[in-house]
C-alpha cells in the first residue's frame, strides 16, 4: 500500500492554502488554475510547487483542512449533553450541505476519478475526513445509550446507517447529474427523515 508523501511546510504553507481555498470555492477543481491560485495566495509559481508538485496534492490538502472545519463544527453540536433528535438534526443538516456543495461534490469525483491511479489520495483523505466525523458520532451514540436515550446494540453500524440516510436522494442525483444544487427544504426533508427513521429504530 503506497503512503501519501509528506507534504514540505514552511512559513508560506498557510498562505498557499488559504489562497487555493478560495479558489478551489469559486472556480471548482477543474477550473482552478495554478496562475489564479498562486495570485490569490500572493506567492510564484514556484513557492507554490515546492510545496505542491501536482494540483491534485494541493486540492486535496485544501479538502482535508475544510473537512477537518465542518467536523469541528459537527463535533461542537455533538455534546455529551444535547438531546439526540436535537443533535442529530444540527449535526445531519451541516454534513449533507457540506457533501452536496461544489467543494464537496468535487472532492468526491477527484477520489472516484484517481483511485486506480493515486488511491492512497482517497485513502488519506477518508482517514483524516469522514472517519473522524464516524468516530464523533459513535463517541456520541455511546453517551447516548448510557443516559438511556437510545438502546443500540451495535454502535458501529447505527452511525453508519445514519449517514447513509442523510445521503439518501440527493446525493445520488448530483453524483449522477441529475440535479446542480439543493434547496435548504430538501435538505431539511432528507434529514428530518433520517433523523425519524434513526430514532424510531433506536429511540429509547
């Protein structure tokens, strides 16, 4: 199995993926030139490829780091304190808007499009993306059972399948380009029936 390399930082690191973040949000993968992201990120051309040799490196970097954002965000909602249905809406809304936007629409293609090529891209991003947002939601079913909010028997797969179920429909339809966007009240409707489904299976 092929490790990703590690990645050279120094004191313009930062600066090159604040640049290339802005870019990658307004202009998608594909249209995000290297000219453009360097002149957002006021650096050359070639401070920009000694720390990146490849846009694909440099955009999925920028993907980990805004996926690392929207799970610290999920986390905060996901208390130890908060009522399940209450979490569990907050937390279903922000994941669904976060993998329907563009940005999230493109990270998807880039891992299905190199995964014969580069699959330790998909990889690297799983472990430090959704995995993490996997981890936060099994720590917080399991909090969920000991105050007696839920009975589950198998942690695991329930915050699986409740991820699954926010991506019921719309997802599929944009992976496919059935549809561009989603409105806020599709999202609402998609999570406030996984939230449903969720808890009438595992509702105390």
């Amino acid at each position: 199995m092929n490790d990703v390399t590690p990645i050279k930082k120094g004191r313009k690191f930062d600066q090159v993926i604040e640049g290339a973040r802005s870019v990658f949000l307004s202009d998608g993968y594909e249209g995000a030139s290297v000219d453009a992201i360097a002149r957002a990120a006021g650096v050359s051309k070639a401070t920009l490829y000694s720390y990146f040799t490849d846009k694909k490196l440099l955009f999925m970097e920028v993907a980990k780091a805004e996926c690392s954002t929207q799970i610290c965000e999920a986390g905060e909602i996901l208390t130890p304190g908060s009522e399940p249905r209450d979490a569990l809406c907050e937390a279903g809304y922000q994941m669904t808007r976060f993998v329907l936007s563009d940005f999230g629409q493109s990270i998807f293609r880039m891992c299905v499009a190199e995964s014969d090529r580069f699959p330790e891209l998909g990889r690297e991003f799983f472990r430090t993306g959704p995995e993490v947002f996997r981890e936060q939601m099994r720590a917080y079913l399991r909090l969920a059972v000991e105050r007696g909010e839920l009975v589950i028997d198998d942690i695991e797969l329930a915050a699986d399948q409740f991820v699954e179920l926010c991506h019921a429909t719309l997802f599929v339809e944009m992976v496919f380009g059935v549809r561009e966007t989603a409105t806020d009240a599709e999202v609402d409707r998609i999570v406030s029936g996984a939230v449903d489904t969720f808890m009438a299976r595992y509702g105390a």
